[in-house]
C-alpha cells in the first residue's frame, strides 16, 4: 500500500471517531500500524489470535470506546465463534477492517492466498455480517463512516475488505 | 471445596465491580447469588468472556473487572494467556474454577486439566506472575478474595470438586441483550459517560 492510501486510512478512523483497535498484523494495510502509535489518537492493542481480538473490542466498546478489529482474510474463519457469539449474539458493533489477500484485485495474489480469498465474502455471507470492498481512495473517509455507522445502528460487526491499490 | 462456596465469599465484597461469567455453570451461580449487582454480565458463549474482560479493563482502566471462567472455557481460549501476561492490566482478576470435567455434557467428561495440564504453570509461562492455584476454602480467602478488592493482575486457578448446584437453581430469564444493555445503562451511570453505540437515536 502506498504511504498516501495508509495516511488515509487513518484519517478516515479517526474522524470516524474510532479511538481503539485490536489487530493481528498482515502484509496488505500494516503500514497503518506505525502511524496510528505514532499518532497516538487510537489505543491499538495486538492480539493473539482474530478470536481474540474481536472479544477484546468487543469489551473496549462495552466499556464506551469506538472500536475497530484489523485482520488479513483469514480473520473471518478463525473469529467466527466470536463475531457470531459477542459480535451478533450479544450484539456489540466493531469495524472490521481486513486486508484482501486472495481476492481478485489482490496485486499479490499467489496460490497461498487465493483459495482463502476466494471464500471469504461467502464467509461473512454466511455470518451475517454486512461489508463494502473498498479498491480505491476515492471517498475513503466515506465509506469508513458508512460502515461505522452501519456496525453501531445495526449493534453488530460490519467489515470493511480492503483489496485493489490496498493491495499492492 | 466446591465453586460455590468461593462464590458466596465473593458476593458480599461488591461494590462497583464488573464481573463477567462465561456459559458455564458458574454463571448461574452467580447470578442467583448476587442477582442485583448491576455490573454483572453474562458473555454468552464459553471461550470468550476473559478476551471481553481484557477490552474493559482497558476501556476502564479505573474500575476492577473480575472475570468467572471454567477451565473448559479456558482450554477453549489459550491464546488469551499470552495476551493477558503482556498487556498486564492492573485492574483484571481472572477467577478459573477448574472442576476438571466439562460438566455440561452431563457425563463429565474429563477436560485436560484432569491429567497433565496445569493453568497455573501455562499463566506463568505467559508472563502472568501473579497466578496461583489454590485448593482450598482457606487459600481462597487468602489469595482469591484479593482479587475481588485489591489491586493488579490476579490469575487465580480454584480447584473445585464438581458440584452440581447450579442444576437446581432455576436459570436467570434474563437474555444476553438485556444483560448488555442493563451492564452499559450501569457504566453510562457509574462512570458519567454515553457509551456510543446505545446513544444513538
């Protein structure tokens, strides 16, 4: 990702009013890792595993934070029990935001991600989850608030999958 | 000693804790034990509830939060370990009551903890120093009921022989939605603030 789409990334949380975000780093978006501790504005806090991360911002936002979860595509399959029992059962909103990998305009396909890719929207179809893929910077900041607003009216998860010039 | 004794030693020490159960027997223990505590929540589903614990004791880092697990749960979710060691919260109490069965399957099937697996060595290796089991009613007091009113991260391992109380009480007709909502109007009131998502019109 060029540094200009990870500035904007970040912007656009944090005007969405995102304040804390649970990760597991991947290869596609990281560059917002050092910008976001450099900025100070969002509390990021790592994570074992995506499972986890989703229980952790699911508590941050009980506790009255504006949480966001940053995960690679693989997210989704190992967080199902969690985004399915504290995302929609209890029903606590979090953004998600994945790094395509796998997916059609993936610049950086190869066979480790695509059969991963490939199921991953009929993934979070099958959960429920509400998402928009995002290629392009255009109205980045936008859809960040769209989706953010979405997650909390609807009092459950919503994902934003990052692939196209993301996904260089 | 059996789980509820531990509970009925806690209950009469809250004040303004948090304490989240996970889906085991002990939720239903508790909560007819201190059904009017309003910072009780229950998260719904094993595996999950020490992962949420950590969010709000991050979120809130002035207000305790005491997590009931079951080590059928624990087992479930390793990986909260190493998490929970790093991030060393101050304001966290992790209460395992290891009965080393899963007693849900009403056949009490042993869990790992039942042979070679020790919670206490796994929670030290990952960088909780403050992890203890104890075995008794008298431990408990001396390094459980810490945990309910004092300071630090407690990592504290109950071993307990199964008891089946939880069966005769009648369960809470109380849904996760309306925990949720009770525990937020809870914060929103104790803490004089709007949590986000239950602001909005």
């Amino acid at each position: 990702m060029e540094p200009i789409l990870a500035e904007k990334l970040v912007h656009g949380l944090k005007a969405a009013g995102i304040d804390f975000m649970t990760y597991l780093p991947e290869s596609r978006l990281s560059q917002i890792l050092p910008l976001l501790r450099e900025d100070g504005t969002v509390q990021l806090v790592g994570a074992a595993s995506e499972q986890e991360a989703i229980t952790i911002a699911a508590g941050a936002a009980l506790g009255g934070k504006r949480v966001a979860c940053y995960m690679e595509s693989t997210g989704p399959y190992v967080s199902a029990y969690s985004l399915l029992t504290v995302g929609k059962q209890m029903g606590v909103p979090i953004l998600l935001l994945i790094g395509f990998l796998g997916s059609f305009a993936d610049q950086r396909n190869s066979f480790l991600y695509v059969t991963i890719g490939m199921r991953m929207i009929p993934t979070l179809e099958g959960l429920g989850i509400e998402y928009r893929v995002v290629e392009d910077a255009e109205n980045l900041e936008r859809h960040i608030r769209d989706a953010q607003r979405v997650s909390d009216s609807m009092r459950q998860p919503a994902a934003l999958i990052f692939s196209g010039e993301f996904a260089r | 000693m059996i789980r509820r004794e531990c509970l009925e030693l806690m209950a009469p020490l809250m004040t303004d804790q948090l304490v989240l159960s996970s889906q085991s027997g002990q939720r239903i223990e508790w909560f007819h034990l201190a059904p009017q505590h309003e910072g009780n929540l229950l998260v719904g589903m094993m595996g999950c509830a020490t992962g949420v614990g950590m969010g709000l004791a991050l979120a809130l880092p002035h207000r305790r939060v005491i997590v009931l697990e079951s080590d059928g749960s624990v087992l479930l979710s390793l990986f909260n370990l190493p998490t929970l060691g790093n991030l060393n919260l101050s304001n966290l109490t992790v209460f395992v009551f290891d009965n080393e069965v899963y007693s849900g399957s009403t056949m009490s099937e042993p869990t790992a903890t039942a042979g070679k697996t020790d919670l206490e060595a796994i929670a030290r290796a990952s960088g909780i120093e403050n992890a203890v089991t104890v075995h008794d009613v008298e431990g408990f007091k001396e390094h459980g009921l810490p945990g309910v009113t004092g300071e630090g991260l407690h990592y504290v391992v109950c071993k307990v022989e199964e008891s089946l109380i939880h069966r005769e009480i009648p369960r809470p007709n109380v849904d996760l939605a309306e925990y949720k909502y009770r525990f937020v109007r809870y914060i929103e009131r104790t803490e004089g603030i709007t949590v986000p998502f239950v602001g909005l019109g």
